[in-house]
C-alpha cells in the first residue's frame, strides 16, 4: 500500500510546481484543494465511518470564524486562532456526536441538517460573538517571516499543505487500527461491537477528526475569502456540496474525495465560463448522471469492479 | 400576564400555518415510507407548483385554485415518470444514493425554470390575498383558512385511497414489507412509480395554494419548503400519513408561539430544537408506532 | 465520463488562447445564476444599454467597447476565479458584483491586485469603508440610505405632524437588512425617535403574524421594514390582516420593485421606499433613460437596471479621460470623476470614514394611486407626500 504514499508525494510535486506553470490560475486551484481537503474529512465520517452528514459547513464556518473574528477583534494571530478553532471543533463533534449517534441512517443525516442550521442562526443572531449578518473583513494579519498570508500564492501552499494533510491521515488511517474499526463498524455494528469494538467511540473519534480537518480548512478558506457572512458559510448548500463531491469521487476509497473535487470544481469553474446562466443546470444533471451510471463514485466503482475481478480470479485458481 | 385573547389569536394562526407545513410534508412523508428515499427535490417540486399556477394564469386568468385540476394530473405524471425514468434505476446503488440523485434534480427542476421564467420572483394577487374572517375577537386570514380546508380534503382523500382501495392495500403492502408484496404478486416496481407521482402530485398541490400567500422564485425556496417538510415528517414520524399533520400542526404552533413569547430571529430554531428532541427521545416520531428499528 | 474529464483537463488552456478583439473591453463580474440572478439580469440589461449609447456616441477613445461578462453563480469563490481570469485578460478596470459576501473579498483581492473596481450592486458599508484606492461606488450605502429614511422622518415632524415618536423596526437577518436595521436604530436615538418594536426574521419566512401582532401593542407612529420582494409584500398584506395601523410606513427593497404595486394592489398605497434613481426624478435626460431602459427589458425598469447603466457611463467616462489604459491611469481618471448623469451626479469623496464612496443623494419614493412618485428630498421631487396614512378601517 506504499503506492498511495507515492502517489500522494508525487501530486505534492506536482502542486507545488503548479503556481510556476499557471500563475493566473490560483483561485480556481485554492478552491478545489480546499474542497478536495474537506471532502476528504467529510470521507472519514461519511466513508469511512458510513455516518452521512450534511452539516459540515458548520466546521467550515467555526474554522473560518475562529481566523477572522480572531484576527479583527481581538488581535489573534491565525496560527493561534487556527490552533483554538481545531480544539473547538473537535469538542463541537463531540458533543454532537454524543447526541445524535444513536440514529441511523437517513435519522442522523436529517439531525445533522437541524444542528448546522440552528448554528448558522446562533453565528447571524449573536453579533457580539460573530460580527452578525452584516460579516466580518479581515484587514490585517501578521506576517510571519515576512510572508504576506493574503498573497495568493501563500492561500494555495496553505490549502495545498491542508489537502495533502488531509489524505496523508486517511491513508494512515486506512491501514491503522482505526481504520480496521471504523470500516467494521460501518459494515455492522452489532458484529463490530462482538468483536470488542465499541462503535459509538470509534464513531465519535471519526467525527472529532473529520470536524477539527474541515474546520482547519475554514480557516484557511478565511483568510483566502478576507470577508465572511454567516449566511454564505454556514450554509445548508456548503454542506450539500461538501457531501457531493467525497459521494461523487466515490465514499470511503482514499483518493475519490480528491477526484470529485476536480471535477465538481473543475468542471464549475469551465461550465461557469462556457454555458453562463446554465451552468448550474449543468451541474446538476453532471451530479444525476454519476450517481445513476456509477453509483459507488467515479473512484468507487472501477475499485469495486477490479476487486471483484481479483476475487473472481483467486477463485478460479 | 399572559394576554388571553392574544394567545388565542396566535395559536390559531400557528394552527393554520401548521396546516400549510402538512400540506408540504404529507407528499414526503409517503415517499419515504413506502421507497425509504429521502427526496430532496420535494421542496422544488413544491416551487413547481406554484410556477404552474403562476403561467396559467398569466396566459388565461384562472384563479390558483382553478389550476389544481390541471396541476394535480401533470404533478402526479410528471413524478412518476422521474421515478421510472431515474430512482428506479438505483434499487440497487447504495442507500444514500437516491438522496444524491434527488439533489441533483433539485438543482435541475431550480435552473430549468430559473432560464424558463427568470429570477424575478412572481406571485398570482388575488382578491382575498388579505381579507379576514372574524371569530369574536380573533381573525383568521382567508388564504390560510382556504390552505387548511385544502390539506384536510387532500389527506383525507389519501386517507381513503390508502384503506379503502385495491391500490392502496398494495402501496401499504408494499411499504410493511417490499419483498412480501411481491412474493404475493403485487408489481412493487408500479407501486414505486404510482407512489413517488401521488408525493409529486401532493408537494404540488401545496405550491398551488401557497402561490396566493408566496412568491415563487426558482431557486431560493426550494431547499427551504424541503427542510419545513423533514421537519414535519420527523415529527410526526417518518412514513406515517395521519402523523404529518400533527407534525405539521405542531411545528406551526412552535414556530409562531416562539416568535410571539420568545425573539422571532430565532423562529426557525424553535422548530429544528423540537424537531431534534423528538429525534432523539422517539426517533419514530411523535405519532409513529414503535417499532424496533433494525 | 472520460470524455468529460477530459474536457475539463483541457478547458483552462483553451481559455488561454482566446482571441484578443481590437476594441477595449471592460470586465464585468455578475450574478447571472443563482440566488441573486434576478439582481444580475437587471444590472446586465442596465449596463447593456448604456453599452449602446456610449459606442453609438463613438465609444472611447474613438474605439467602440465591450463587455467582457463573468458569471460568479452567486458565489465568492467563482468571483475570485473571475477576478484571476480577467486579470488575465488585461482589462483596464472591473465591475461587479450583487452580494456583499461577494463583492467585499473581489474588492480584497482587486486592491491587492491593484485592478480599479466599480461597485455594481452591493450597497454595504464595508466595501467602501474603510474602503481602498483601487475601489469606487457611485450608489448608494447602508448609511446614505437610513439618513435618507430618516430624514424623511424628520421632513413629516417638522412638516406634517409634531407628534411622531415612536417607529417600530422590522428587517430580515441578511447583511444588507441588519446594516440598515443597525443604522437605523442609531440613528432613531440619535434624532430623538423611541424605538418600541425591533424584530428580525430569517430569510424565507412568509408568516409575520406574530411580530406584526406583537407591534400592534405598541401602537407605533412609524414602520421601518427592511425586506426583500418576498418578504416585502407577505408583510404589506399581513399589515393589513392584522390591522396593524402606524402613520408612516416604510419598506426599503420590497417596496421598490414594480411587482410590489401589482402583488400588493392598494394596501400598498403610501408605502415609502428608498431608491438611488426613479423615472420621475427632477434630472435631465432621465424621460430618455426610462424609455431605453424600458425598451431593453420589456418591462418597468427599477434603480436596479439605473445602477448598472449607472457604473458603465462611470467606466466609460474614466477611460475616456484616462492617459493610457494602464490601472493605474484608469484609478487616477476614476478618482477624478465629476459626471453628470441622468441617474445622479457622481464625484467619488472620502468622508466619515467612507473612501471613494459617491456622496449620493437617494430619494424616497411613496406608492400614489398605483405608481412609485418620488416626494422626498423636496427639490427633486415629483409629487406632495401623502400623509398621514389613514387606518386600515378608513380605507
């Protein structure tokens, strides 16, 4: 399984060569790193652990927020802010995770929906803790070493260090322990608690680290944005795309999240260009299609059939 | 303290607000138990409806309610030739997959209409938009009252359909146990079909009444009806037809009780704590029959 | 599916090679889908028909313009993207977009990148305040616009009826909404009004019953409500229903747009409404701009199509003055401005903290017999205000 390693080593490469190639081309790449790193931390709860959620924009919101508010009102550097928001993050998972993981199915998913909207109404209420609706701009950060955090090309190495982070734990975890518990319990949870595994904390240890990698997404995505509204990161639709996109690439595999960001970002951002007003009509009947030819993702599938090839020819043998 | 005649005025507004919301969720409500999808597109179709209302009349005048006989029929085709055309194709896929592909049609139903009537939101005035009717000192708004005697009637004629006929024993059939059916003859592969065009038939007919109190906007409302309708049909409890409208009564009266007594920024929030404690105490919802859940 | 990725491997390289055309062009970023696409499609036929009458009076510089026209589906990040891509193509100056949540990380990254923006649509404080050299609006922001309430306010004290004390404050819980709701409040005790109600809803709400009812109690002198097209008439009719009755009613957004008279009929008779442009304003040429407007869109135009008509005469008129095509050329030429047009006069200032910000003159519009009638302030108005309003009963 060394082969992911390289493969992930390689891309690195590849990405930190990729702003000397195509220097006019960063926002686009920003955009797709970051969804690719949090469709990959959607993947260890909804792959990995099979808990579908549609409320990771609340991760995403408290990351961003933690840089931001920290940044503007109270002086916080982001590293710091950052530091705090993963803490924060994987608390707000837990708990969560304490209330909801007796549901199943449809039941949690439906759950995770009401929590990210309760909190998207906490973040435009309560001013005095979020700047309200009316958001916050980040004016200034400091400049560790002389780098300017605004500057795009420092946005892409974060997002790009935040993506390949984000696929180097899940590689890890694949072939961990951890791993081995979460796919059992996503199997079956009553085998899995047979063989000594308690599934709810397996469960909860998945949820903490998906929220606290998105949530060090969405403070890099703040910094890139500069200016955040809780009606647009805390949104119901942030959620749904980070959903998509890990479901697209295909679940619980390493590199589908990553794949399906390239496209569902990749072929946003040429359908935006190419098709103007119809774009998002476009978008989706791309998602309606995937689903209905290749139901397990575009990752997803050709794995499954290649196993079931393996496992067919070990059999004739 | 409490002001006795204002809380009966906002109680019955909560009720027929209630009402509108089980005319939403009672189309999702089905679905999901007989198919066991969760259709995300329900809210557009909702949108669907109104935009029906809205063209017909613009080109001819007719009253919204007029329009149900027409939007009614094309509703309930329209849905099952989605199901034959596109969620019949993943009995096999995994579980969330129907979940997805009904996103995606969300998106779909939003912009086709977004490029067929535009973005400007568009709405049918009728006369009575604001009139009242007076009961002592409480007064109830027509277009609520009009949208509750809808819903009663609706659910009522599902209610009779579901016991009372051969189609009906098959959907419910076909709902306890899809492989029983089956095994006793009943084509479940229709059933799906008959079923998912009533829930697009029923979402619909809630964007028709709605369309004298609402605007129709192509693709701002629909994700908003969509949550209004789980919550209905988790509190009632998934699946079960009588429930939504408690659901539905319920999460009205919360919802303006909480905005009249409470802060109304929080309005929706009011809903969505209800909605968890009952997801957490009696995931089978309020009114739902305890089953154990394998 | 292969064929697929493959198109979007090879798009961005495609976009690369696009021809360069001889005239100049302007870069637009717009919302044309998405949650703000029916602002976007107004700005777009706004600009378009000044686009005609610049090129039909020689273009600039003796060369015809064109528009170069990004869609930013409602979102930040595909603004961004179309920020790089104009960049890319060399444009002299870029306008856009709708949403703050928009607008305010372009102008970010447009000062950084030290491109000139003209604001199209976002009416938000923080864009041009603190503001930066590189950024320019000729509307309207949240501060201009409560003043402007507020004066009116104070217009109907002082001419009208001494009594007026106490104003109830509705708004939705959008940026735009609570940086009014906020202004307004300040301002409210900073003029001697008593703020007896103050509610907000969240977006997508159509029953307001109970804060409605709630008002009732307190019987307010004015309403303050700041909503969009939905709200805004789902709250005009539910006034009404529940026969909430204050002299002054207010209804920024919502009330402004044509469909607000045809959805809400005669409940929304003596609605007043904040706007940056009305047809019957006393300006020149402003007849001619309805009529071309109206030419465009088939329909009744609003400020909206007035504003995008509005930045393009304000980027035209810039380049023409311009030294060269260079940014920094057009930042200059922008920072100059001093244009009459038939929307408003423009002159970008810095004052109140406020940096290339037009100090523009908005104007309340009151719903008169089924029209929109400008009545306020009194040297550009069209029409006497009508007040008070008589009491549901009455009418």
């Amino acid at each position: 399984m060394n082969r992911h390693y390289l493969i992930l080593s390689g891309l690195v490469v590849l990405g930190i060569l990729y702003p000397q190639a195509f220097p006019g081309y960063l926002s686009v790449a920003i955009t797709l790193l970051l969804f690719a790193g949090w469709a990959t931390a959607w993947d260890i709860l909804g792959g990995w652990a099979g808990q579908v959620s549609l409320g990771h924009a609340s991760f995403v919101g408290l990351g961003g927020y933690f840089v931001a508010v920290g940044a503007s009102q109270y002086g916080i550097a982001p590293w710091w802010a950052v530091a705090m928001a993963l803490v924060a993050a994987a608390v707000l998972a837990y708990l969560w995770g304490r209330l909801t993981f007796k549901l199943t199915g449809p039941y949690f998913t439906l759950s995770t929906i009401a929590i990210a909207e309760i909190l998207r109404l906490v973040a435009i209420n309560e001013g005095w803790l979020t700047g309200g609706a009316t958001g916050v701009f980040i004016m200034s950060l400091p400049e560790p070493f002389g780098l300017d955090l605004f500057a795009r090309q420092t946005n892409y190495y974060l997002a790009l260090a935040f993506a390949a982070l984000t696929v180097l734990t899940v590689i890890a975890m694949s072939r961990n322990k951890f791993g081995y518990q979460l796919r059992a319990v996503r199997e079956d949870e009553d085998s899995a608690m047979a063989s000594g595994i308690n599934p709810t904390t397996v469960k909860l240890k998945a949820f903490m680290l998906s929220g606290a990698l998105t949530a060090l997404g969405g403070g890099i995505y703040a910094i890139f944005l500069s200016f955040l509204e809780p009606h647009v990161i805390f949104y119901l639709l942030l959620s749904v795309q980070i959903a998509l996109t890990a479901i697209i690439g295909g679940r619980g595999t390493i590199w589908g999240p990553c794949v399906g960001a390239l496209l569902v970002v990749g072929s946003g951002e040429v359908f935006r260009t190419t098709f103007a007003e119809a774009n998002m009509l476009i978008y989706g009947l791309l998602i309606m299609l995937v689903v209905m030819f290749l139901p397990r993702g575009i990752v997803g599938e050709p794995a499954r059939y290649l196993i079931r090839r393996a496992y067919a020819k070990r059999a004739q043998s | 303290m409490l002001d006795y005649v204002s809380f009966l005025q906002n109680l019955s507004n909560g009720l027929l607000i209630g009402g509108v919301y089980a005319l939403i969720g009672v189309g999702l409500t089905l679905v999901f138990g007989v198919m066991k999808t969760i259709n995300f597109a329900h809210g557009d179709f909702v949108i669907l409806g109104m935009y029906c209302a809205v063209l017909l009349n613009t080109l001819f005048g007719w009253d919204p309610y007029l329009t149900l006989l027409v939007a009614m029929p094309l509703g309930f085709l329209t849905g099952a030739i989605l199901q034959r055309l596109v969620l019949s194709r993943l009995v096999e896929a995994p579980p969330e997959s129907s979940l997805l592909v009904t996103l995606g049609l969300a998106l779909v139903i939003g912009n086709i209409l977004l490029l067929t009537f535009g973005a400007e939101p568009q709405s049918v005035h009728v006369a009575y938009a604001s009139s009242t009717l007076s009961l002592g000192e409480i007064s109830l708004s027509v277009i609520l009252l009009l949208a509750g005697l809808a819903t009663l009637i609706v659910i009522t004629a599902l209610y009779a359909i579901l016991n009372h006929t051969e189609l009906g024993r098959s959907i419910r059939a076909t709902a306890d146990n899809r492989l029983g059916a089956e095994l006793v003859g009943i084509n479940t592969r229709w059933i799906e079909a008959v079923v998912f065009g009533i829930g697009m038939a029923l979402a619909v007919t809630a964007g028709v009444v709605l369309i004298p109190l609402l605007f129709a906007t192509p693709t701002f409302s629909g994700a908003i009806f969509t949550l209004k309708a789980f919550v209905v049909t988790v509190l009632g409890g998934l699946g079960n037809i009588g429930a939504a409208i408690a659901g539905g009564l319920l999460l009205g009266v919360v919802e303006v009780l909480g905005a009249s007594y409470l802060t109304s920024d929080y309005r929706d929030a009011y809903g969505l704590l209800v909605f968890l404690l009952v997801l957490l105490l009696r995931p089978e919802g309020l009114f739902g029959k305890t089953v154990k859940r394998v | 599916m292969k064929k697929l990725l493959a198109a979007t491997a090879v798009a961005p390289w495609l976009l690369m090679t696009q021809p360069v055309l001889a005239d100049i062009e302007i870069g637009v970023i717009n919302s044309l889908s998405g949650a703000f696409a029916a602002f976007g499609q107004r700005y777009q036929a706004g600009m378009e028909v000044a686009l005609e009458e610049i090129n039909s009076a020689g273009g600039v510089k003796g060369e015809p313009i064109s528009l170069r026209v990004q869609d930013d589906r409602s979102e930040a990040s595909s603004a961004l993207a179309a920020v790089e891509s104009l960049n890319r193509q060399d444009v002299p100056l870029i306008m856009g977009s709708y949403a703050s949540s928009i607008t305010g990380p372009m102008a970010q990254l447009m000062t950084r990148k030290e491109i000139p923006l003209i604001v199209l649509g976002s009416a938000d404080n923080s864009i041009t305040k603190p503001g930066s050299p590189w950024v320019f609006r000729a509307k309207h922001n949240s501060t201009i616009v409560a003043k402007t309430y507020f004066d009116y306010f104070d217009y109907l004290r002082e001419n009208f009826d001494d009594s007026l004390k106490t104003v109830a404050m509705l708004y939705g819980n959008g940026a735009w909404p609570e940086s009014l709701a906020k202004e307004g409040a300040r301002l409210a005790e900073e003029r001697g009004y008593e703020v007896v109600g103050n509610a907000s809803y969240d977006q997508g709400t159509f029953d307001f019953r109970p804060i409605l009812n709630r008002f009732r109690a307190e019987d307010p002198d004015l309403l303050y409500v700041v909503a969009y097209a939905e709200d805004g008439v789902a709250i005009a009719r539910q006034l009404r229903e529940v026969n909430l009755n204050a002299k002054a009613v207010a209804i920024d957004t919502g009330a402004a747009l044509p469909s607000f008279i045809n959805q809400v009929g005669d409940l929304s008779e003596y609605v007043a409404t904040v706007v940056s442009w009305s047809k019957d304003v006393q300006r020149d040429g402003v007849e001619d701009l309805y009529q071309r407007l109206k030419a465009k869109t088939g329909e009744e135009p609003t400020f909206y199509e007035a504003e995008g008509y509005l930045a393009l005469r304000v980027a035209a008129d810039a380049l023409e003055r311009a030294e060269s095509l260079e940014r920094s050329d057009v930042r200059d030429a922008l920072a100059e401005t001093d244009l009459d047009t038939p929307v408003t006069h423009v002159k970008f200032e810095s004052f109140d903290g406020f940096q290339g910000q037009n100090p523009i003159r908005s104007l309340v519009l009151q719903i008169q017999d089924g029209e929109h009638v400008t009545v306020f302030p009194a040297d550009l108005a069209a029409e006497k205000v009508r007040y008070p309003t008589p009491s549901w009963d009455e009418r």
